[in-house]
C-alpha cells in the first residue's frame, strides 16, 4: 500500500489543508480539501471514499469530487462509512437543497455515487487490501481506520478522544507499524477539546502507554493557530515514543 497526505490540518488557509489520503490511486481515507489539489485525472481514478464521519472538514471535498468528475466515469464511487454517517449525508448533504442527491444521477439505476455501511471491527477487502473500522468516541458516530496491506498495517485514529476500545483493537494488531492521531488543542483549551471529542497533549500523553507495540506515531489536525504549541506540549509530555507532526504530502509506503 502506498498512503500519499493530501490534507491533515485542523484548519485551512495558505499551504493548508483538512483532512484527505490517498491509499494507492484509488481509494481516499476522508475527503477533506486536501481532495482539490488532484488533477482531473487523478480524482477521476478514485472508486472508493472511506469516511471517518461526518463534519465538513472531513466529506467538504466529496460533493465537488462527484461534480467534478462524475461524467468522466463509467461507475459510481462507493462511499464507505458508518450507518449513522450515511444517514446524515443523505438528510443534510445529498438533500437538493445543500447539494444535489447523486445517489440520483443522472439516473437512480446508474448513479454517481452509492453508499455502502460500515461496521466497527468489519473489514472490507478490496484487492487483498484490508480496510477495517476502528472504535473511536467523538461528538457524532464515527470511526477510525486501519489499513492492512498483509505486509504491515498503518492505524489512523479520525476524530476521536478518549476510546479505550481504540487501543484495544490497536494491541490485537500484529502487524502495526504507523499509528496517526490527532491531537487538535493545546492542554491550555482541555476543556474545548473533551467537549468537542478531541486529543490534547496531556490526554494523550496518558493514552499512548496503552499501546503495546513499537510503532512510529504521527499527530494530525492539529490547530493551525496552535500547531507550534500543540506539538511541543506532546514532546514534553509523551515519553513512551517520539511523535513527529503528519505534514501534507508525506507519503507512507507498506
């Protein structure tokens, strides 16, 4: 497998932007607006959306990616996710009123895009790559992802704060080799972020001993304002490992 970033910030502006990987050429974990910086010929290739849930920051590029290039395919893109996630597209998103239902077109026998469910410890296996949800605990249901090659796996945790049953499955993985998860606040704003479902750097300092497994860890979504900070608050207080910052257009290969 072969993970290229195209967003992991938890804000956008200038070299920024939300989150979106692209797993080989055909599949994105996420659509955030990292998506707009593929060519035409790139977006068009995908088949498969995996979304973590449903905030905009992680499906905003999903309606302009199904705009932009659904007549330049000749099959829908499946969008993987969980029950609720999908329901809340389809009332809020793919509704005609905030967008237009290409579940619907151009015909509802050949449409642009269908939804496919997800559930927790479930893998889907699309040519001998295994993509399995992972438990995570945020404001709306959502999920985590662990991408399997055989080889060796990468854990990406979504939007999630405190979830033991994250590190649980995590332990069982026997091929873990990168974990990526986010820490979106400052220990300064701990309170914003257990209200809003997130990592800060003392939680997940707390967290990361959990994990029985010698991986290399990359800290994602950060606040662009409080990116510098955020980040030296984790090197001061996790000892367990040493995170590195998850940068747009890194690249991960196993």
């Amino acid at each position: 497998m072969k993970l290229r970033i195209l967003g992991c910030s938890g804000g956008i502006g200038a070299g920024l932007r939300t989150t979106s990987m692209l797993l080989d050429h055909d599949i994105l974990i996420d659509a955030g607006t990292g998506v707009g910086d593929l060519t035409l010929e790139e977006m068009a290739r995908i088949d498969h959306v995996f979304l973590t849930h449903s905030h905009l920051d992680h499906v905003a590029s999903l309606p302009f990616l199904l705009d932009t290039v659904g007549s330049m395919r000749k099959q829908a893109v499946t969008v993987y996710a969980l029950q609720e996630t999908i329901e809340i597209l389809r009332e809020h998103l793919f509704n005609w009123m905030l967008w237009p239902d290409f579940t619907q077109i151009p015909h509802a026998e050949t449409p642009c895009l269908r939804f496919q469910p997800v559930a927790i410890g479930e893998a889907v296996i699309l040519n001998d790559r295994r993509i399995t949800p992972l438990p995570a605990r945020h404001t709306v249901p959502a999920a985590g992802y662990l991408l399997d090659s055989g080889k060796a796996s990468l854990a990406f945790s979504g939007d999630t704060s405190d979830c033991p049953e994250f590190w649980q499955a995590l332990n069982r993985v026997g091929n873990l080799r990168y974990l990526i998860i986010e820490t979106s606040f400052a220990d300064e704003e701990s309170g914003i972020a257990q209200a809003s479902g997130h990592y800060h750097p003392t939680l997940l300092a707390e967290q990361l001993p959990v994990l029985r497994k010698q991986v290399e860890i990359y800290i994602t979504h950060l606040g662009p304002a409080d990116q510098p900070r955020i980040m030296s608050e984790i090197l001061a207080s996790v000892h367990v490992a040493t995170p590195r910052l998850l940068t747009h257009g890194h690249v991960f290969e196993f």
